[in-house]
C-alpha cells in the first residue's frame, strides 16, 4: 500500500503560461479521487505531474518523498499513468503490449518467464482482453486498444494508477467495469486518481472530488458536498440534481 499524494502550491509553466497555479491538496491513500473539470483546466497537466513526468514549482509529494526525487525505474514501480487517448504505433501484439508493463519488476536484461505470462493474462481477464491476446494492435477498435492498455497499467502493478480518460472510448457497459475494477483496487489498498467528463460516472465510484479550471483548485471534497452551484462555477452552466433509481444524486447540465 502506498502512501497518499499531496500537493503544496503546485504550479506548472508552459513557455510562459501558468498551466497550474497554487494548487494545495491532500489526496488520501487507498481512495479513488475523480478530478473533474473544463477542457483545458489543467486535469491532464497534474495528472503528468504526478507522474513524473513534467517539471513543476513547488512541493508534489509521493508519501512523504518528492515525486521529482523518484528514478524512474522507482516510479515504474510506484506510479502507472495511462494518457489521455493514447495511441500504439509499432505493430504490437496485444499480448507483448501487456506485457509491457512488467518491465519494471524485472531485473536489467531478465528475460520474459512464465510468471510473467501468467500475470499478462490475469491482467487481460481482468478487462476482457483475453480473446484479443494475439491480435496485432492495429486490428482492434478504439474500446479494445482502450482496455488492452488498461490491462497493461494493471500488469504493471503499481500502488498509484493515474488514468486520464480511461472510459472515453468504452461503451456503457465497459465503462462500468473498469471503474467498478479500479474502486476495487482502492479496497487492496491501491490510490486512484480519474481524469473524466462524464461526471456521474466517475462521482458514482468516487471517495472524494478535485476540480481545476483554469489551473486553479475550485472544489476539493466528497462527492455528496458537491453542489449544483460549485458545478456550475466549474462549467459556466447550471445544473439540476435528480435522483437515480439506487437513490444516487445525479446531474443534468441545463441550458444557461
């Protein structure tokens, strides 16, 4: 189990432009967090923060150690980041794909074993893939190439999963069992940050809420402390709350 993350006037520059600004916040270990948030509010940015993989100003910190102190064979081993939209362009096998993700459980030129085969189906049969495990990449839809990866963030085995997007290409049904799959790794003690638009989808799995726009840190809470007028602030739209069949607190963004 891993520690949480927490973030100390956090800021990110692009060629001049402050991307995040100031943020300050407590991500707890063992929960999953939906960050939520307008196109170009910063959700992306943080999420590559996290991972290690882009230089900021002030404190970001894995337990009580900075993330920019981390190697990167020690972050393969901490922190799984699955991008927004992302693509394979060499011709992989879905299963060598998978596969992947071992790479950091392995010792320098250790070649593949049988455990390690073990772990990519296990990883596969856990989003459906098995019967894709010897199709070339490039013969699968976007929904399939979608869980492949998640497959491989899986055999990677981190104790952070960063997922940026990870429904946009599923169907309803799919959706449902990947969130459903990573709140269940919050219960092994895993910590799971979502990146979504679909806000009843993600706040359904949800522990707590973040939400950026323009960079900057709106609301950070639980999910039932979050109120027509926050979401409104966020999108620069209503929204009207309903009650779903589970009694669930739902929204519907309406016309301004």
């Amino acid at each position: 189990m891993t520690d949480g993350v927490s973030l100390n006037n956090l800021n990110v520059v692009y060629s001049d432009k402050r991307v995040l600004q100031e943020l300050t916040a407590n991500l707890g270990a063992s929960r999953l967090t939906a960050l939520i948030g307008p196109n170009g509010s910063g959700k992306s940015t943080l999420l590559r923060a996290m991972a290690g993989l882009i230089p900021y100003e002030g404190s970001l910190t894995l337990g009580d150690r900075e993330i920019r102190r981390w190697t990167r064979r020690e972050l393969g081993r901490k922190v799984g980041f699955l991008p927004q939209n992302g693509s394979v362009t060499f011709p992989f096998v879905a299963c060598d794909l998978i596969d992947l993700g071992r790479l950091p459980r392995r010792r320098a030129f250790q070649i593949r074993t049988g455990r390690d085969d073990g772990a990519t189906v296990r990883a596969a049969r856990a989003v459906g893939v098995e019967p894709l495990l010897f199709r070339s990449m490039k013969e699968l839809s976007g929904g399939e190439s979608q869980r492949v990866m998640i497959a491989m963030l899986l055999n990677q085995d981190p104790d952070l999963f960063l997922l940026d997007e990870p429904t946009s290409s599923l169907d309803p049904g799919q959706a449902v069992a990947v969130l459903s799959l990573f709140r269940r790794l919050t219960q092994r003690g895993k910590t799971v940050v979502v990146a979504a638009h679909d806000i009843n989808g993600v706040l359904t799995w949800a522990d707590s809420v973040m939400a950026l726009k323009k960079g900057r840190l709106l609301f950070h809470g639980a999910p039932a402390d979050l109120t027509g007028a926050n979401l409104e602030g966020i999108y620069d739209t209503p929204f009207t709350a309903y009650r779903s069949e589970k009694g669930e607190t739902l929204w519907h963004a309406s016309s301004p």
